[in-house]
C-alpha cells in the first residue's frame, strides 16, 4: 500500500522550496550552467563577426560550436556585451 501524504503537502513543499530560491537570488547566488567560454572568447566572435565572417567560419576558428556562436551574438544584440 502506498502511504499516504497529507494534503497541501506538495503545494508547502512548493512555497517553501520558491522562498528558498527567492531568498539565494537576493543574497547573489546564481542559479544555472556556467558558461563554456570566456569573456575574451566572447570578444572575439563578435568582432569577427563584425568584420563580416560568417557563424561557421567563426566557430571552426576558436574551436566552439555554431549554436554557441548563435548565442553569444545573440546575447550581444541583447546588450549583454559591449
């Protein structure tokens, strides 16, 4: 038999787990993957592509993917990077 659990258990688990995540973000944590490439990297792959080379060119170069190429020019239209 499957035991039982109270009910709203699952909807405090939720509440308490949200203000958990609420309070670390206040306190600077930083939640998700860190990035695979550096800053500098980052630099590079847009002033290539500034200079007009294309995604597939730029990512062969510096040894990355082209979705990862995708992204960072993506995050610099954004004004991620300057």
């Amino acid at each position: 038999m499957i035991h039982q659990i109270k009910p709203g258990y699952w909807n405090e688990m939720r509440r308490l787990a949200k203000e958990g995540r609420r309070k670390a973000q206040e306190s600077g944590v930083k939640f998700g993957r860190k990035r695979s490439y550096t800053p500098s990297q980052a630099d590079e792959v847009v002033s290539k592509h500034i200079d007009g080379s294309g995604m597939g060119t730029i990512a062969k170069s510096l040894g990355m993917t082209r979705s990862m190429v995708q992204r960072i020019l993506r995050e610099y239209k954004r004004g991620m990077y300057k």
